[in-house]
C-alpha cells in the first residue's frame, strides 16, 4: 500500500475514511474511540503490508496504549476502510509491538 499517496488523498479530500462497522465493535471493546482510529490512518506506522490492505501501529494519545489498525485502500477508490482496531496482546507481541511473537514447537 503507498500510504504516503493515500494520507495525501485523503488530506485534499479526493478520498474519503469510512471506518466499517466491526472496526468501531473491535476498537470500542478496547476502549479506543474514532479519533484514535483517524489518527493511525495519519500517522501510524505501517507494519505488515499485504498490498490493499496494511496493518498499523500507533498510540493513543493520553496514555501511550499501543494499538494496531487494519487499513484498506484499492488505488482508484473513492474511500479507505478501517476494517479493524485493537490493542494487540502482549504474549502474541514483541515488546516493539510491530514484531509478531512466533509460536514455539511441542
């Protein structure tokens, strides 16, 4: 995903944030709220990239809780989804929070 070409899209207006409704059912279960959900999309830091879609690491601004966000974007659309939010589960994370923990073999 360029997210650089889509923050610009996005900043001019060309293209429109919707954020779908198992993003707002995830992130309020964690207690994260619209704003933080804009915010990643602005800021965050891309940290798995799967072409359309991309996932994203930022903090909520109080507190510094770290949060993931799941952006998708197709180049020609008229809008971007937040398809989910969540705080991402420390024994499924490194310390880091852009690293996945790998599972250990029996």
């Amino acid at each position: 995903m360029d997210l650089i070409r889509l923050r610009r899209l996005l900043r001019q207006g060309a293209v429109t944030l919707r954020f779908g409704d198992h993003a707002f059912i995830e992130a309020r279960k964690d207690g994260l709220e619209t704003r933080d959900l804009r915010a990643a999309c602005e800021r965050g830091e891309v940290i798995e990239d799967y072409g359309a879609r991309a996932l994203l690491l930022n903090f909520t601004a109080g507190d510094r809780l770290p949060y993931h966000v799941v952006l998708e974007y197709v180049v020609g659309d008229a809008e971007a989804t937040v398809v989910t939010a969540y705080i991402p589960e420390a024994d499924k994370w490194e310390t880091d929070w852009k690293t996945r923990r790998r599972r250990r073999r029996k």
